[in-house]
C-alpha cells in the first residue's frame, strides 16, 4: 500500500475516484474479499507526466522562499 502522511484513507479514495472520473486513472476491482483494488495511470495520466516531473523539478530548483507573501 502507498504511504502519504496525513491523508485518511476517505480522502484518498474520493481522489481516486475524481482521477478515475477524469479518465486519469484506471481502477481495477479483483472482487476479492478482503476488498482488493488496483489503480494505474490511464494512457492521459502517462501523457501528463512530463508536466508533472516539470513542475517537481521547479519546485526543487525554486524552492519556498519564506520572506515573500
């Protein structure tokens, strides 16, 4: 299972569930019990990963600065 602090596990569904709906993502459902569900990025979430490692690279390159806003 992916690992990201402070998120329930209500938010990340519901995010998922909004990739999903945006055709982001792909949900793949075993029907399995217990519940067991794969995502994977949609051909249009692989397209948008060059923008995705730019804006992780600006951020990296500029980050915060504290005395501005």
């Amino acid at each position: 299972m992916l690992d990201i602090p402070d998120i329930s596990q209500k938010m990340l569904k519901q995010h998922l569930r909004e990739l999903e709906s945006d055709g982001l993502v792909h949900r793949r459902d075993y029907q399995e019990q217990p519940t067991r569900v794969e995502y994977s990025l949609s051909a249009a979430g692989r397209g948008l990963m060059p923008l995705i490692m730019a804006v992780r690279d600006f951020s990296r390159d500029y980050p915060e600065d504290p005395s501005v806003g």
